[in-house]
C-alpha cells in the first residue's frame, strides 16, 4: 500500500493491522499525527515501512520486526520518542535504518536507545549499506562490532548522546564514504591507525570532547573532500603535505623539463618566422594583383610608368574629384614636371561616354 505525498491527514487507522499479507506500508510526506498503530508490529508479511516526513508522535511498535522480514525501516523527520523497537533486525534482512528528525536535540521528541542494543546477525551484517541516526538521543559507545558491517556507505549519527572513543574498528570499513558523528559526547584520541579508508569522502566529528594529536593518516586519505574537527581539544595538529611524496616520486627530471622548455621555445621561433614570410609573401602577391588592374593608354611617348603614377595616388597628391573619379597631381621626374591623372570610380557599369570622356581630355593634353 503507497499512498505516499497525498496530503492525508489524521492518524494511521487501528484496521491496517488487519491487513495479513500487507509488504509495503508507505505513507511518507503527508500530514498524519499521533500514535503508530501497535497492530501494525504484527504483520506477518510487512517488509518495507515508510512513514517519514510527518507530524506522528509517541513510541513505535515495540513488536516490529519480530514476526515479520523487515527489509526497510524509515520513521524520520516526526515526533517519535522513546526506543527503537530492539527486534528490528530480527528478520536478517534489514538493509536500511533511517531515524533522524530535522529539529535540533531540544526542540521536541527525539528516539533513544543504547547504540550497542543494535544487534545484526551476520547475514544482515553484510546486507546494511546505510544507516541514519542522527538528531536522537542514541547513547553509550560506537560497538566493535561494527567492523563486520562491511557494505556500510553512510553512517550519520551526529547529535546524539553518543560517548566514549572512536573504535579503530570503524577505520576498517572498505566501503564507507560518509561519517557523521558530530555534536555527541566521544572522547580521547582518535585512531592511531586507519586500515581501510580508502572510500571516504566525508569526516565530520566536531562538537565533541576528542584530544590529542590529529593522525597524519587522515591527511593521506585519497577521496576526502570535506573534513570538520572543530570545537575538539585536539593538541597539535599533525598533517602533513598531503601527497607530497607521491607528488615527489612522480615529479619530472630537470634535463626533461629543460629538453620540452627548448622545443617549446624553438617550435614558437620558427612558427613565427613561418608566419611572417607567409603575410609577406601575401602582401606582395596582393600588391601584384593590385597593378595588374591599372591600363595605362599613352597618347605620346612617355617617360614614366604604371609604377610611377601608382605610387602618387595619395590624399596628399589630391586636387579634385567628380562624378566619374578623382584626379591627382603627379611628379614624374626630379626637373619637377607634372602630369594630372585621374582615377575612374571602379564600376563594371560605367557609362561608355566617361570612357569617352578620359580619352578626349587625355588626346587634348598630349597635343598641349
């Protein structure tokens, strides 16, 4: 039965104990209140147990768990108080417990229990790959037990009640990535040796009483990405370079670095001559297309060429312009003779009569 995320309201009905053959039981993001039916521990068939996310209050079904195979078990973020049911774990195939609430440790009901009363057969032992405690009132310390949880990926069990040292025990977990015991009540040093940590991403032990020296071992941790130990009494902080050594074993001979210096400077030098003979060598070929546009028709022999008058169509050499072109005052020879030319607009339509025109005035200053 899902009836997840429909806003329902009022309480869990006393007749859902009736159900024999009820599996799954999901009533979670809704608006329900009071007490969990205890005929709802009873049921023979129930694996999967959501109700998270709502307003409902007072102790769980102390019978759970042990008349049926619970596989999922999530009373989170509600008003529950008093223990966890201790046959939860009867079946031995729970995979997942999840019992934080949102407020803080004070701010209403809270679940508590001693953490070593969560007992695991050894099947259930490897099936458990997370388990979510934190905002309760779970006290006493962290079992040795726990070595054998060995699929755990996530352990949250921050803001509880939470005491003694940090067992070497939990270093040994090869799958874990994210560890949340901040704000309970652990103490003295934290392990001198980590076995396997390899997976651990997340490290979160603040508000609490540790001391000590802080292990150079955490600072080797490959995937650890957010690490907090605030508000501890930790001595000195140990850390070393993290990697330095690895980063040292791998790091390139100086002849090496000064072969690929070279190349790199030589590859540049002569991308740049490369580059300069192609621009000029573009630059001249435009320059040649350029004169190839210009017809010079002489009217008498002349002593002057295309060059000549090319290179004095400036601005500076202007002295007038018309419709059909412009015309320039250009020195053909150092006795400081002149010749007026006039450049035509370039258009492939240009009217035959301008044409014409050029030629007439050209033959008239030739015979002047």
């Amino acid at each position: 039965m899902d009836l997840g995320m429909n806003q329902l309201n009022g309480s869990i009905p006393e007749d859902f104990g009736k159900l024999k053959k009820l599996q799954l039981l999901s009533l979670f993001k809704n608006n329900l209140s009071g007490e969990v039916p205890p005929s709802i521990g009873l049921l023979p068939a129930l694996k999967t147990f959501k109700v998270f996310s709502n307003n409902l209050s007072g102790a769980l079904p102390p019978k759970m768990g042990l008349y049926s195979k619970l596989e999922e078990f999530d009373v989170s973020t509600n008003q529950f108080s008093g223990q966890l049911p201790e046959n939860l774990c009867a079946g031995g195939v729970l995979q997942g417990v999840v019992a934080f609430v949102k407020q803080s440790l004070w701010a209403g009901a809270s679940i508590s229990w001693k953490l070593q009363q969560f007992a695991l057969n050894s099947t259930l032992q490897q099936q458990l790959f997370r388990l979510e405690l934190n905002n309760n009132k779970f006290s006493g310390p962290i079992p040795p037990g726990i070595s054998s949880w060995v699929n755990l990926v996530v352990f949250e069990a921050n803001n509880n009640l939470l005491s003694g040292e940090i067992p070497v025990e939990i270093t040994s977990l090869p799958h874990l990535s994210d560890l949340l015991l901040d704000g309970n009540q652990f103490s003295g040093p934290l392990p001198s040796k980590i076995i396997s940590w390899k997976s651990l991403t997340s490290l979160y032990l603040s508000r609490n009483a540790l001391s000590g020296q802080i292990p150079k071992e955490i600072g080797s941790l490959p995937d650890l990405r957010y690490l907090d130990l605030s508000q501890n009494h930790f001595s000195v902080l140990n850390f070393p370079n993290c990697y330095a050594k690895l980063r040292g074993s791998k790091k390139m001979p100086s002849k090496t670095l000064a072969l690929i210096l070279v190349l790199t400077v030589t590859i540049f030098v002569v991308t740049m001559i490369v580059t300069l003979f192609v621009v000029r060598d573009y630059h001249r070929k435009k320059a040649k297309r350029y004169l190839a546009t210009w017809k010079l028709t002489s009217f008498q022999r002349l002593n002057f060429t295309e060059a000549n008058i090319l290179a004095s169509l400036t601005e500076n050499n202007l002295i007038g312009s018309g419709g059909s072109g412009k015309v320039y005052r250009v020195a053909i020879n150092r006795a400081g003779d002149y010749v007026a030319v006039k450049r035509i607009w370039n258009n492939e339509k240009m009217d035959r009569n301008l044409e014409k025109e050029f030629f007439g005035r050209g033959s008239d200053s030739g015979n002047n």
